[in-house]
C-alpha cells in the first residue's frame, strides 16, 4: 500500500478513535453523576493514556504523509493535514461540547 494512501488511513482512524473515547467518556460522565462507581482518577489517568496513543496515531500518519510528499505524491498533503486535525483535537476537549448538547437548558 502506498504511503500516501496510508498516512490518509491512520489518520481517519485517528479521528475515529478520538469520537469514540470523546462519546465514551461523556457517557461515563452522565451515568457517574447518579451514582459515585466512577472515580476521578482513574477518568484522568485514562485520558493522559488516551492522548499519548492519539498524538502517537497523528505523528505516525504525519510520518507516513512526509515520507509520501519526498516522493512528490499530492495525496500526502491531505494526509498530512489529517494528521494535524488528529494532533489538534486530541488536545481539546470535545467532552463539553458533547454534554452542553446532550443537557437540557434549565429555564
């Protein structure tokens, strides 16, 4: 498989792997508030855990898209921009913007 095709690969699922943890800890989140099963800690300890495994994903694919852009292949730069987006969001947390939608507004 070609690098270009590849770095464009791992960093969709990057993407994917940063909705998913997002969707899964937001849901942890809405079920701990009625009960206390789920402590802090162990919710932080994951989430440091799951941002080195996401740069890890982003620096890979950006390793991949540069080595596709030496030999001058033009899906690299969507590969690498991919790779950024992954590297980026990895950082922000998507886990409000998730539970301000989820939430109701109290009136």
């Amino acid at each position: 498989m070609k690098k270009g095709i590849l770095s464009v690969i791992v960093a969709t699922m990057g993407i994917y792997f940063v909705y998913w943890f997002n969707r899964g800890i937001c849901e942890t989140i809405i079920l701990s508030s009625d009960t206390t099963n789920v402590s802090e800690f162990s919710l932080h300890t994951f989430g440091n855990v799951y941002k080195i495994m996401t740069v890890s994903i982003g620096l890979l694919g950006l390793y991949l898209g540069v080595i596709s852009m030496k030999n001058k292949k033009k899906i690299a730069i969507t590969g690498i921009t991919l790779s950024i987006i992954v590297i980026i969001i990895s950082f922000l947390p998507l886990c409000e913007y998730y539970l301000r939608f989820k939430t109701p507004v109290n009136p």
